[in-house]
C-alpha cells in the first residue's frame, strides 16, 4: 500500500483541524504541524485544515526548540479531529521557584565558605534548570483534542 503525502486538499477521507488559541492574535505564528513526525503545514490563529488518511496518528507541534506535547488519535472515513495549541502558563512557575530556591541560600547562617558553595552551585546549576524546563515539550505550548 502505497502512503499518499499530506496536503491541504481535501481529497482524502479525514481530517485535522487546528488553530493556535492566544491572549492576543498579533502576527502570525510560526509553530508547525507535524503528524507521525512528517511536516504536515502551519498553525494559525484561524483554523486550518490538513488532510490525513484514516487511522491511528501521532500529532504534534514544533518552532525551533520548542515542542509540544504527543497527542494521539484515530480517525475513521469522514471524521475530522480538532486540535489547538495553547501557551501553557504553568511556566511562570520556573522563574518563582528560582526565587524560592535563592530565598533558601539567603537564610543560611552567615559563613563565608558556605555561602561561596552554595552560590557557586546555584550560579552554575540554575541555567542547567531553567533550559531543562523550557525545552521539556510541552513545557512553553500545549497541544490538546477540542470536543
């Protein structure tokens, strides 16, 4: 069986529909769609409709660095699933919990040595933390199934 490529025309028996929802619809989005890792096109703050063939999929959605979370469906002939991507707020937690832990190092008896360990480790271990956090997919935008 012979795989067809994806396309924006609808001449195939299912469908995806996605748009990128925000607070602000300024510019444009320069977030891809991907389904089972093959580049399927744009996402938009309108919706937009890709063509896939019936079955099990894998879809996600990628800008340089940043993904997304996996989102796995199956369409039928004729079913159409509606996808969008969201900015995942949880990510302010990142620069609060580096406060909390520079709260900590602050309320360490006052020793020299101390002191210069514990802000050596935080200077060279926070950058390690904070860009483990931001490239985790997910992490900055999510992907989820509307109903």
């Amino acid at each position: 069986m012979a795989l067809r490529a994806y396309t924006t025309v609808m001449d195939m028996e299912a469908k995806v529909i996605i748009s990128y929802r925000s607070l602000f619809k300024r510019g444009s989005s320069p977030f891809q769609l991907f389904v089972d890792d093959r580049k399927v096109g744009d996402v938009k703050h309108y919706d937009r409709e890709y063509a896939v063939e019936p079955g099990n999929h894998l879809a996600d959605v990628r800008y340089l660095f940043i993904k997304t979370n996996k989102i796995s469906f199956s369409l039928k002939t004729g079913d159409e699933v509606r996808l969008s991507c969201v900015p995942n707020f949880w990510i302010m937690l990142v620069p609060l919990s580096i406060g909390l832990i520079y709260a900590v190092i602050s309320i360490i008896p006052y020793s020299p040595t101390l002191m210069l360990y514990a802000g050596a480790t935080f200077v060279l271990l926070a950058p390690i933390y904070v860009v483990l956090m931001i490239m985790r997919p997910g992490a900055i935008v999510k992907l989820r199934i509307e109903t």
